[in-house]
C-alpha cells in the first residue's frame, strides 16, 4: 500500500510551461520575466509591494532587519512555531521572548503579550519587534495584538509562511502589521519547491529588502558595496513554478477546507477528537488539518494514534514543539507556556495535501476509527462549513 504523507506538493499545470519558458530564453538565474510576472501577480491580489526569496525565513531575516533589530535587542514570539520563524532573531544577535497560545485560535495569546509588554516597559527594555505566527491556515486575533503594539511602539512582523490566502476580518493574512512574509516550502498551500515572499505597504522596505538580497551591489559599474547584503533572491526558474502555483491557490484553499472538514464529519460520532477552532473572525485555509486528541475519551493516545498511522503506512505529526521547549533555546524568557505545551502533546496533524483523493482519506478515517475502537465507513460524507 502506497505511503499517505502528511503534505505534498499539488501542481495546478500551466507550472510546467512557465519553468520550459525560463529554460528556453535561458533566464537561468535571479532575474527574468517570471520573477516579475510572480510578483506582480502576487502583489494584484495581495493589494502591495512583495519581494520574491529563497524562504520565508531569509524574508524574516530582512524583515527583523528593517525593524532595526540588532544585538541585545528583545524580539516577542509566539512559542507555538516553526523554528524557522524565530531563529533569524538570533542571526541578527538578538534574543526572543517566547509567548503562549489561546485555546480559541492555538495563536498568540494578546493577554501574553499584554503582560509582556507591560513588564518590558516597566524593565525600561521594550522589544524591538513582535513576530507573530497565523499557524496551520488561521489568523491570530490580530486587532487586540495591533492595538497593544501600537500602544508600546512595537513593530508587528506577520509570519504568514502557513497561511498564504487565510483572512482576518476581510484582510488578508500578512498584510495587517508593518511587514508580512510567506513561504513556498514544498509542503505548504502552494509551493516552488523552496522560497518565500517579504511584503510590506511601506515601499521603501520592498525595495530594501530587494536590494539586500542581491548582495546589496550599489549602482554603478563596479562591484561596490556599502552595506551587507545576501543571496537571497529567488530563481526565474522557481518562480515560474510559482506563477502557475498562485492561479490555482483559491482552488487550494477550497480543497484544504473539504479535507478538513471531512476529518471533522467522520469523526463526529468519536468523543476525545476535535478539530482545530474555527475562528469566526476570518477564513482559516486548514493548510493542515489538526486534532486534538483526549486520550480518556479517544481510548488511546496521540502517540499511540501516530504509531497506529504509520503501521498503516499513513503520515502524520505531532503539533509543532514550542520554541521555549526546545533545546536550542533553552534559557530564553517566556511568558506561559502551558497552553502551547499541551497542544504539543496532544495535538495531531493529519494527511493535508490538497491533492489527496477521497479513497486515500477514507484510508487514514478508518485507520484513525479504528485506533477509536469504532466502526469504518463505507464512504465519505462532505457538508464544507461556510
Ligand atoms: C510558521 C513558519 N515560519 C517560518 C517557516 C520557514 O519557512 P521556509 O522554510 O520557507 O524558510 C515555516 C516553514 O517552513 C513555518 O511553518
């Protein structure tokens, strides 16, 4: 039986043609016309400037930078994270400070950052910058997290690297603090087999950023530079992967949805599993479709219910480790922590890819029924929550 994994990449099929066009004007680097058709495309329906990059963690890397990050500098984080998201505050030779959940959204909880914020201010030592995740395709309550930076003067970075096309109150995830970045990982909505967008309403930045990734090579003939730059940039090749990619993003996001919720609707009848909330506030893509797992009610554990999966030859994960759990930073300050540690726990990814066929899904319900002690199905039901 062939291996179900977590989340592959789904190619929409104009990708193809894009890539042979880079191949056949040889635009065989980091300029081209897909770079531009890319960008523009992203920017006509992200509504500003955007930068295509390697990863969405160099786009962190330049965004931290912006924001003036440097050493000694304090740097606010979630601690439910992808370590990607937060090692570039240690590259610029800062340190985090790592913040819990909400059980409502499994983002930053704006009470966290609150009493954070308050002491930083009473310490005299306010962070430079907040990086704030939307995990798994949902938004972070975003209007209480603005409205208390705006308070302190801290600028507010949106890590957006798992949430390309999720909304918070009609605006697009990403576009609502001062800089948003995005990844193209392969495992992502979409993907160009590696690379990340940086975006920003403030153009200047666009530029910047653009400008460092491109070993910040100052005008003129000679190969002067006055400031330190990477190689950043994204290929021709890539993003030609990645203008086919965002044509059929709406498509993706519609299809990550019905996966989710058809998980949610074979498992209605098995207590100790639930769905990841909903947050009313915007749309939440389910990039992935998380579960929570109570092992009294369920009959086994999270573990267990993994180890089961992947005798079945299925793929799944825990929840991501919390940044203040994990060795690597080990001894930075954070505030809770609780909430995020018991998602760790007992929190499970399940098969998410959009591409995944209603029999392969069939396959992991039943498995994970199974594990439940309850009978299969025959057939999948769909009711997609509007
Ligand atoms: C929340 C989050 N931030 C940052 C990253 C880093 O993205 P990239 O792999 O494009 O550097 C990822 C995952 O890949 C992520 O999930």
């Amino acid at each position: 039986m062939k291996r179900i994994l977590l989340s592959v990449p789904h190619m929409g099929g104009s990708e193809e043609g894009y890539v042979h066009e880079a191949f056949a004007t040889n635009w065989l680097s980091t300029v081209g016309p897909n770079i531009v058709a890319f960008e523009e495309a992203f920017e006509s329906r992200f509504g500003q400037p955007a930068v295509a990059l390697v990863s969405c963690t160099a786009a962190i890397h330049l965004g931290l930078r912006l924001l003036g990050v440097g050493p000694d500098d304090k740097v606010l984080c979630s601690t439910l994270t992808f370590v990607g998201g937060c090692n570039p505050v240690r590259y610029l030779g800062a340190e985090p400070i790592f913040l819990d959940s909400d059980y409502a959204t499994w983002n930053l909880d704006p009470n966290m950052l609150e009493d954070a914020l308050r002491e930083c201010a009473m310490r005299n030592k306010l962070p430079r910058a907040l990086i704030v995740v939307h995990l798994y395709g949902q938004c972070a309550d975003m209007d209480p997290i603005m409205a208390l930076c705006e308070r302190y003067g801290v600028a507010v970075l949106e890590d957006a690297a798992e949430s390309l096309g999720s909304t918070y109150k009609g605006r697009p995830a990403g576009s609502i603090g001062e800089i948003g970045v995005f990844s193209f990982n392969g495992n992502k909505i979409i993907t160009t087999a590696g690379g990340g967008m940086f975006t920003s309403r403030n153009e200047s930045w666009v530029e910047k950023a653009r400008f460092w990734s491109q070993q910040a090579r100052d005008p003129g003939m000679t190969y002067e530079h006055s400031e330190m730059g990477y190689t950043y940039r994204m290929s021709n090749v890539l993003a030609g992967i990645g203008r086919g990619q965002l044509e059929v993003l709406d498509q993706r996001i519609k299809q990550r949805r019905a996966i989710a919720f058809r998980y949610r609707d074979a498992f209605a009848d098995l207590s100790g599993i639930t769905l990841m909330p909903q947050a009313s506030y915007g749309l939440n893509t389910n990039w992935l479709s998380c579960f929570l797992i109570d092992e009294r009610g369920f009959g086994s554990s999270r573990d267990a219910l993994i180890r089961a999966l992947d005798e079945a030859n299925v793929e799944a994960r825990p929840v991501c480790k919390p940044m203040h759990l994990q060795p690597l930073y080990a001894g930075c300050e954070h505030y809770g922590g609780e909430v995020a540690e018991d998602l760790f726990r007992r929190g499970i990814c399940l098969p998410s890819s959009s591409s995944l066929s209603e029999e392969d899904q069939l396959r992991v319900i039943n498995c994970v029924r199974k594990t439940a002690g309850a009978e299969a199905l025959a057939i999948l039901s769909t009711t997609e929550r509007k």
